[in-house]
C-alpha cells in the first residue's frame, strides 16, 4: 500500500479490529527506522538473509534469537570456558547434557544466556547436531558462529561473589535461580500435583520429570528449600540488587491451596528484597479474593498461563488445568486480575508451536496462525497482555523428539503478536528499556516478544 508520496504504508486492516482503539496505520519506514536502532554488527548467511527477506521490519537481532532458539546450540570447549566464570543456566532447560562431561569435569556448566552488541539476550539450549556454535575465549572475545563461520561478536554475564554462605553453610548462588544481572527466578514448589495425578501438562519438565522423580525417591518436601531460597534472594539483593523476582512452580489442584503457596512464598521474598523489587508471579488463574491475597502480599503482576487457545486442545495438552479449573473459569480469573493488579500487570501466555508438533493436533501454520491471533485479540480487547514462547524439546517431555515448527513460523507469531500490540495500544502501558513490555528482555531470553517494542522503540511513553 503506498502514500500520496510514494512511500510504503504498513496497512494493519487485515488484523482483527480490537475494541480499545482505532485502526492504526503505521508507515511502514517509520517501523524501518525505528527498527534499525538495532546496533548489533550480524553477518547474515544465505539463509538468515532468506528469513530477514520474509521479515524485513523484524530487527535482525530477533531473526538470529529465533533462530538459535529454535535449533540450539552445540556445546564446545569455548562453551565450556565461558561457563567457568559467567553466570550457569539451569541444566533442565536445556534439551541435552553436557556431552562428553568427564572430560570437562563434574564442574562443568552451561552460560545461561549469550548477550548479542545491542544487548539482545539468547538463552543457550544444547543441541548437539545445531550449526551454532560458540567460539572465542575470554582475552579475545567470542563469537556466535553459524555453520563455523562467524556471525555477531558475543558476551556473556558475570557470576556475582558472595563473600558468605546461607546460614545452613550451602552456596547462596546455587539456592539463587538468578536469570541475569538483576533477575532471579524460583519455585514456591517444584512438585506439581497434577504431575502427581497423571495429569500433567504435556510440554513442562516440572509435570513430566521433577515430580515423578520425587515421587519416585519418596523424598519429602520440606521447608528447607523454601528458606534457603528467600535467604539467597535477600544476600543477592544487598550484593547487586535486584530488579525482578518471578515466582512460579508447581500446580494445585485446589487453587486455594495454592493461593496459600503463593503467598508464603511472595510476602516472604517481598520482606528479604524490599519494596522496589517488581515481583511477578506465574500461576493458575484465580479469584478475586486469590488475587487480592497475592497482592497484598506483595505481588506486582501475574501471569496466569493459558498456555493453547482453542478449548478442545485443553483436555490434551493441559489435562490437569482442563479439570480443575478450566478455560471458562481462567479467562474470568484473568479479567479480575486485571481490576485487582491494574492494565499491563496482567499476562497469559502460550506454547507457541505445540499445535504443529503435537501428531493429536496437527494443525496446519494458518490455522495455528488464525489460532494465536484469535487468542491474542480476545485478550488484547480484555486488556490483558498476550505472549507466547517458543516450544522446547525439553527431555523427558512429550516434545523432546519432535521436528520443532520453522523459525519462520515464530518470526510470524512475533510480528502478528506486535502489530496487534501497537493496535491495542498495549506498549504505552510501559516505559521503554528493561520495561518495553510485560516481562524484562534481559530474565526472558527463551522468549522473542519482549524485544520487538525495545529494539524498535514502540513504548510512546518512552
Ligand atoms: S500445571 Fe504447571 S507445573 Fe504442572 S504440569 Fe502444567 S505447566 Fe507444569
């Protein structure tokens, strides 16, 4: 579509018209410009220039995120180096192990995220046969490499020293869960009941794998962790501060029973950080009163996950969810968390590709594109704020062998996702920067919405 001038108009008519604001369009050049911020120096092969000929508006940034996200990265000895000083992931994330471990040592650990020039973060997954690989060393500098040849200069975070140990005489790092230079993440429980009861969500690690594996050891559940967890959060916030706790973990069936959970945990963790810590908490959908609770705790946003949009697919994926509570009663739990927690306080998240992967569901790309933005425009008109992730091959989930969806079909998502965005005026809600959009760029690195709005600038209250 052009302009009286001839320049290119971005016509966003065919989005799903939202009730919240008018129709916008957006010149197309003004998303060019404003997408170049993007400082990153990337040498595009073949097939990267192939999908930023698909996406030209998308910053060339996310083009590489989505795709290291989607094939891995293979571990190497210059992996291992810079896992010795920077800060580890969280081996379970990660589709494989270390391979060859006893040659790198029981020591040996994983970055938890590669961070690109313009400061884009990338969460590293192992997968052994992925063309990304990492090279370089800590004098020189490294390189995220495609195919070995080079393709952007990267760096990686420092592990912090705490000159202490937690009272119990444990490391505070390993009690810690910490995401990025001022984020953490942890568990108010690592055992899900609907785990428990052959219920389980058929993506999450937590569901498949942990909660067996306590089942199995018959090991109990004690309030040890729990302490430990608070009292680390309490040392990382007097060593760097911290800027955004996410507090998630397990289900329970009874949602009252884990407002309790929540609560503990979060009025815990709100009196260890102090009043400027933006705590978020990942859980099911709630009541009012639930909500209340978790505010009054110390709650400063919740994310209660959708997880698949179209209600037939809940009795397959998220069986547990579906029985306990179902879709009717989370989209009411999410519209009251948005009169107790306020408007861009209050996210629903997906498992991007599950509908491709999943041979129950074999949905075509349209459809599940049609899916998502069906999703996406029914919780934009209730102001609540959509996201998705990318589907991982976790192990010991019912994906971990699975062809994942193309990079084309996220870099679709991620654009749908942020032009309805803009349309509803959902980025003026934040400010810009570390708060371009519901979750921190720099905690969320398996995730691509969050760097749209901040790479190409989209907060107008920024
Ligand atoms: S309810 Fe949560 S913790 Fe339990 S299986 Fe589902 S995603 Fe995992």
């Amino acid at each position: 579509m052009l302009r009286p001038d001839g320049s290119q108009i971005l016509d966003v008519s065919h989005f799903p018209v939202l009730s919240l604001k008018p129709r916008l369009l957006i010149p197309l050049d003004v998303l060019l410009l404003l997408g170049s911020k993007s400082m990153a120096n990337i040498q595009f092969d073949d097939r990267l220039k192939n999908l930023k000929g698909l996406f030209p508006e998308t910053p060339d940034t996310i083009i590489l995120k989505a795709d290291v996200l989607r094939e891995g990265i293979s571990f190497s000895p210059e992996m291992a180096e810079a896992g010795s000083w920077s800060l580890p992931g969280a081996a379970f994330l990660s589709r494989e192990a270390i391979p060859d471990r006893e040659s790198y040592g029981a020591d040996a650990r994983v970055p938890n995220q590669m961070i690109l020039e313009d400061d884009t973060r990338i969460n590293t997954e192992l997968e052994q046969i992925s063309p990304y690989v990492i090279r370089g060393n800590r004098e020189s500098g490294y390189s995220l490499c495609r195919n070995d040849m080079p393709i952007t200069p990267i760096k990686f975070t420092e592990r912090p020293v705490f000159d202490h140990e937690l009272s119990d005489g444990s490391p505070v790092a390993r009690a810690l869960g910490q995401r990025a230079e001022h984020c953490a993440a942890i568990v108010h429980t690592v055992f899900c009941e609907y785990g428990r009861d052959s219920m389980e969500c058929t993506y999450c690690f937590l569901g498949n794998v942990q909660t067996p594996r306590i089942l199995e050891t018959g090991q109990h559940l004690k309030g040890t962790s729990h302490n430990r967890t608070i009292e680390a959060c309490a040392a990382a916030a007097k060593l760097f501060r911290l800027d955004h706790v996410v507090v998630s973990g397990g289900a329970f069936v009874d949602t009252d029973l884990e407002v309790k959970s929540y609560v503990k945990t979060i009025s815990a963790l709100r009196k260890a950080v102090g009043p400027d810590t933006r705590i978020t908490a990942v859980c099911q959908a709630f009541d009012e009163a639930g909500w209340r609770a978790l505010k009054e705790a110390g709650a400063s946003r919740v994310q209660p996950n959708l997880e698949v949009w179209d209600e037939e697919l809940w009795s397959r994926v998220i069986p547990g969810k579906e029985k306990a509570i179902g879709k009717t009663r989370w989209m009411e739990g999410l519209k009251q968390a948005v009169d107790v927690f306020g408007v861009g306080e209050v996210a629903s998240s997906f498992v991007g590709g599950i509908e491709l992967c999943d041979p129950r569901i074999a949905y075509t790309e349209d459809k599940a594109v049609d899916s998502a933005r069906a999703a996406y425009d029914s919780l934009l008109e209730k102001q609540i704020v959509p996201m998705f992730g990318m589907l991982t091959k976790a192990r010991g989930t019912r994906y971990e062998h699975v062809d994942l969806p193309p990079t084309e079909y996220y870099l679709r998502l991620g654009w749908e996702r942020t032009s309805m965005m803009i349309q509803a005026a959902m980025f003026d809600q934040y400010s810009g920067g570390v708060d371009s959009d519901f979750s921190c760029y720099k905690c969320v690195s398996h995730k691509i919405c969050q760097d749209y709005p901040r790479l190409m600038e989209l907060n107008n209250n920024s």
